[in-house]
C-alpha cells in the first residue's frame, strides 16, 4: 500500500472519529453532495465561515476527503469512473481547489494554505496522480493529464506564483 494510500485513511478515520463526517463546525458554511453508483465515500469537515464544499461521484468506490479552515474558501470536485481518490485541505482565506477525473485509479492531493491560491486538477485516464500545495497568497496552478500513469507535482511558496502542467 502507498504512503498516500495510508494519509487518506488516516484523515478519513479521523475525520469519521471526531464524528466530521459530513460536518460544518461554524455558522454559513455550505456542503453539498450527490452521488451515483455504488461504494462511494467522502468526509468533510468545516471550520471558519462561508466556506464551500460541493462533491459529486458517479461510478464505483470513488473516495473524496475535504478539509476548510478559514473564511470564504471553496472546494468542488466531481469524479466519474471507479476509485479515484480527491483529497484537499484548506487554511485560510478565499482559496479555490477544482478537481475533475474520470476513468479509474486517479489520485488528486491539493494542500492550500494563505489567501486567494488557485488550483485545479483535471485527470483522464487511469493512473494519474496529481500532488498540488500552496503556500502564501495568490498562487494559481493548473494541471490536465490525459491517457494514463502520469504524474505530476507543484509545490509553491510565497507570492504570485504560475504553475501550468500539461501531459499526455
């Protein structure tokens, strides 16, 4: 099993342990879920204000694990297929994670921390894994990866930073 494999329980086990499941622990933050097929799982957790979530699955066994801590951040992820993996934890103010797979055993981490950081994640295939954290205020980073097996990973730090990846 993977090192990603045995964060994702972890975070979900503790996420389910503190009873988060599908929880909002401060007023005006939104979650919103639909999902279609079979043995989807998904786990969020809240804190701050205005802060958005909006899950949609379909397909087998896809598995999504949320975390926003702050003010008016937003997550929406919509997966397809069977067991693809989004995972993204948010700290801070006004940050936007997208995430978008289809076909199986896709893989998107996105860690953002500070304000107005930008990422989005959209995977095709099979076999992709996408490895995205943001640290400081107004990041952006973009990643499309189509076939299968890519992998891709962009770590910045500080202030206005760009970060375009594009593989096949």
């Amino acid at each position: 099993m993977t090192k990603a494999y045995h964060i994702k329980t972890a975070a979900l086990a503790l996420l389910i342990g503190f009873g988060a499941a599908s929880t909002s622990f401060a007023d005006s933050n939104r979650v919103s879920i639909s999902q279609f097929g079979r043995d989807h799982s998904i786990g969020a957790s809240q804190g701050g204000t205005y802060n958005r979530l909006n899950v949609y699955q379909r397909g087998n066994s896809n598995l999504s694990i949320h975390t926003q801590d702050g003010r008016r951040n937003s997550v929406s992820v919509e997966q397809s297929g069977r067991m693809n993996d989004a995972v993204t934890g948010q700290i801070g103010r006004n940050n936007r994670s997208v995430t978008g797979q289809s076909g199986r055993y896709n893989n998107a981490l996105t860690s953002q921390s500070g304000r107005c950081n930008i990422a989005g994640v959209a995977q095709f295939g099979r076999n992709h894994t996408a490895d995205v954290d943001q640290s400081g205020n107004c990041n952006a980073v973009g990643v499309i990866q189509t076939g299968k097996g890519n992998h891709a990973t962009s770590r910045q730090t500080g202030r206005g930073n760009v970060s375009v990846i594009v593989q096949d």
